[in-house]
C-alpha cells in the first residue's frame, strides 16, 4: 500500500487501470478524496457545500450572518451559494455585494492576502508606488555588492539616486 | 487535410530554443487575467455579450503599439486536432480548447506571446521566453498589458485590485510558471526536496501541462498561488532569487553525484533509453517523452554528442499526438500513432 499519488499525505485506497486516448496502460492510485476530487468516485454527495453547510451551521442564530448564504447581485443575478458551488463569480460588482463572506474567502485562499499591492491601471492615476521600487532596487543593490558586481552595482546606484530625488 | 496551422507544427516554439539556464529551465511563463468593465464575467455572458468582449479587444490589439502582426485563430471554428496542436505548444490552455462559445487566440508568429479571449476571464495575456527570463517575461507582459489598458476598461477594485472570475486569482492577476527539466532528482529519488523548496515559498509544482495535470518526462512547471497582497516584482523575486536558483541547485548536485558515484547507473538510463528511441517499433508519447528526458540528461553531462539539443527540443514537441497528425497530414488511431511516432523518431536520431 502507498501514499495517494495526488496528495501524496493519505493512504492510497482507489487503484484504476485504465487504457487513455493514446492506447497506453494509465495506472492511478488515490486516496478516496482526491479520487472524488477527480471525479473518479461519487459518494452521494450532497447537495449543499459543506463547508456552505458549516458556515450556515456556524451562523444559525446570528440571523446578519446566516443572511449572507442569500445574497444575491441584482447586476448579474448569481446567488453567493451558486458562487460557492461553481467557483465563478457573475461580474465584478459581486466583490462588493458579496464582500463580508468573499473576504474571508479570499484572505484564506491568499495566505492573509486581503489588499492589493503592485500595478493598478494607468488610466486611475494611481502610478505604481515609488517607494515599493526604491525597496526592490535597494535589495539587488546589496546582492549586487554581495556578489561583487560592481558594474551593475553603479547603475542600481544611479537608480536609486534619481528615484530619491525625483 | 489543410488548415492554418500546417506549417505551425514543422518547428518548435521560439521559446523552447535554449535560454539561460536551459538544461534545467526549459522555459519561463507569465500570465496576466483581465476583465473588461461594463461586461459580466464568462459565466454570466450570453452569445452576443462574448461576441461584443471579443470585438472589443480585438479592437484594442489593433490600436496597441506593442502588439503587432498577431495571428488570430477562433477557436470555436477550429477542428479538435488544431485545438490540441494550440495545446500542445502553450499556445491555449485545455480549458480553452475543450469550452465552448466564441472564444479566440491571438498570438505573435515566434509565439513567445498569446492572447486567450473568452477563456476562464475576459483575457488571459501570456508571455512565454526560453530558459529562466522572469524579469525580461514581466517587462514585456508589463508593456503589452499598458498598451492593451490604454485602449480597454479594466475591471479594477481599490480593495482587492484587478478583478477576476475566480478569486483565486484576484490582486495582480498574474502566474508566474518556471518549466523545469529535472531528471537526476527523480533518479535519485530526491523530487521531495523540490516540493519543499516550493512549499516554503507557498508554490505549487505540477506537471507538463499545468493545473491538474501529470509530471511527465521528469518535466515540472513550479507556479504562484497568491495573487493578493504580493506585488508583481515581489512574486517575480521569489522565483528569480528564491526558489528556482535552489531547485536548479539540487538538480546540479544530484546529476554530478551520479556522475561522481554512480557513472554506470546514469549511463545505463542514458544508452538504454537513446537504444529504445532508436529502434522502437511502436512507441507511445509518455514512453518517448521519458527516454528523450534521459536523452536530454545525456547531452548536458556530456554523454550524448550526437544529437543536439535544438533536434531534442523539437521531437519534445513533435511527438506529441496532434503534432504527429499534422505533421503526417492524416489523422491516425493510437495504435498508428505509436507507429508512425516510432518512425518519426528513428528517422530524425540517423539524421543527426
């Protein structure tokens, strides 16, 4: 018996032959969750999400936060629970219909990632924080140096200097 | 059988043509996911709202000064060998392929740029370069995405920046994917130590093809999950200093310690899979792709002289099944394939 050769962390219990497109012998060996994850197995899975399930659950007799699983965008029509059970959002006003629920989504899924950083459309007049370059060159000025590059040292030099004083 | 891609298939992609670090980095990926504001996102958009969003950007290609004299091809038209043979080169991601509606590709003739329109997001931007070229891929994606910005709305949020279908890519929108060539770990049995390496940094490692898809030929594409938060110069560095200066390491350490303590057991894997590609009579792709892995291994240490890399790089590609199709004019079952793969590579190794 081996490791699921998906996760590779539980205990292999589904083992498929199979013969692909090609004509060559496809071994697989799951453990039962990455082998429903692929659709090879179907426990009679309900209808609800489960981690829907346990939000609601979790929520029951706060009656602002059970609400959540009812929000629905009036632009494009989808429901936070359609959401959940197909991944895709409906049009960009959901970020904001949805966003109690969507935010902790995504902090979760962006390892506490809850604010964009980095390039933001021109056409906002919001130009890309000097400062977030001035760090970025400082740091290959000193590998720069580390690594005894003295030529490309010089240019980061001037960099940073014309970036200070502008 | 004739279409537009028949002489696509004769050479390899710009971007598998060596680069730096290329007998490890076989190739360096950044993609952007854009949405246009004023339409909903794919799964909300009707026929004629996906004909309109298409319209729209193809508009705003022709008015980019950074983007000239792209191939359009609409998916939707295209047979399903087309579709694969887009697959196959990166060209188009599976999804795209396999979806269904108005859905187009838009790429420059070296390739090393594509445009998926209508895929998960209005539009997905790809830069492809050979070898490890994370900063040159960012400035050129960098600059097609200013261009396409100046003539396209962009869906953009103060809080959770450019917005996307999925959440999973919302903030900057971008994946980085550095394809990596290692054959000596998985020899060593010491592929754990990439998976590692990947995890410190919150990475994925997955195979040839992306999402879902399986290491084949002891290729790996290590990939960005965070979007949010992180600048694109932040993610950029991770690869750049971080992870892959570290994989290309230990794949350096384990091909000279086989070298150094186990010649004989290198070079068995390394003759015996250039006597299979030789005179193989039937053969199918993962077979192939493995023993022209080891083949590869064989030229960077020194082993394999008669064959050169850019021939390796092509058959890399080429006998996959689409190309196989194309190349050969017809369509043919798997048993026909393997053959007709068999021969194909038996007769580019004695041109060499």
């Amino acid at each position: 018996m081996g490791l699921c050769e998906r996760c590779k962390k539980a205990q292999a219990t589904f083992h498929l032959t199979n013969i692909d497109r090609e004509g060559d012998k496809v071994e697989r060996h799951l453990c039962d969750s990455c082998a429903t994850d692929e659709g090879l197995l179907n426990p009679s899975k309900p209808t609800v999400d489960l981690n829907e399930l346990l939000e609601s659950f979790v929520a029951s007799g706060q009656s602002a936060r059970s609400e959540l699983s009812n929000l629905v965008c009036e632009d494009c029509g989808i429901s936070y629970v359609e959401f959940r059970n197909q991944g895709q959002l409906g049009c960009g006003r959901d970020y904001d219909v949805f966003a109690e629920p969507l935010a902790r989504l995504i902090e979760r899924t962006h390892d506490g990632g809850a604010a964009h950083v980095g390039k933001t459309p021109k056409s906002l007049g919001l130009a890309r924080k000097p400062h977030e370059d001035l760090r970025r060159l400082r740091k290959q000025l000193d590998d720069a140096v580390a690594a005894e590059d003295y030529e490309r040292a010089a240019e980061l030099r001037d960099r940073i200097r014309a970036l200070e004083t502008s | 059988m004739s279409g537009p891609l028949d002489q696509v298939a004769r050479q390899a992609s710009a971007w598998l043509r060596g680069g730096p670090l290329s007998e490890i980095v076989i190739s360096t990926r950044i993609r952007l996911a854009r949405n246009i504001r004023g339409f909903p996102f794919l799964s909300r958009a009707d026929a004629q709202t996906r004909q309109e969003i298409a319209e729209a950007v193809h508009l705003a290609t022709t008015r980019a000064d950074a983007l000239h004299d792209l191939i359009a091809l609409n998916v939707e038209e295209l047979d399903e060998l087309d579709r694969a043979l887009l697959v196959e080169r990166h060209l188009i991601s599976r999804q795209h392929a396999d979806g269904s509606g108005a859905r187009q590709v838009l790429f420059n003739p070296d390739e090393g740029c594509a445009i998926m329109i209508n895929e998960e997001d209005h539009l997905r931007i790809q830069v492809m370069r050979s070898g490890l070229q994370i900063d040159e891929a960012w400035d050129q994606i960098d600059k097609i995405d200013d261009a396409l910005e100046a003539h396209l709305d962009y869906e953009f949020h103060a809080q959770f920046g450019y917005l996307t279908a999925c959440p999973t890519n919302v903030g900057t929108g971008i994946r980085v994917s550095v394809m990596l060539h290692l054959p000596a770990l998985r020899l060593t049995n010491e592929l754990e130590k990439v998976g590692q390496a990947a995890r410190d940094m919150k990475l994925a490692v997955r195979g040839l093809h992306g999402e879902g898809t399986e290491a084949i030929g002891d290729f790996f594409q290590v990939s960005n999950q965070i979007t949010l938060g992180r600048s694109e110069p932040e993610i950029i560095e991770d690869f750049r200093d971080g992870v892959i200066p570290k994989i290309v390491e230990y794949e350096q350490a384990a091909r000279a310690a086989l070298m150094q303590h186990r010649p004989a057991a290198l070079d068995d894997k390394i003759w015996r899979a250039m006597g299979q590609l030789q005179h193989a009579r039937l053969i199918s792709s993962n077979e192939a792709m493995q023993h022209l892995s080891h083949v590869r291994m064989g030229i960077h240490v020194d082993r394999v002289k008669s064959i050169d890399l850019q021939t390796l790089n092509e058959l890399f590609l080429q006998i996959q099944p689409a190309h196989l199709q194309k190349l050969r004019g017809e369509r043919l079952n798997g048993e026909q394939r393997s053959v007709e793969r068999a021969s194909f590579i038996r007769a580019r190794l004695s041109q060499n």
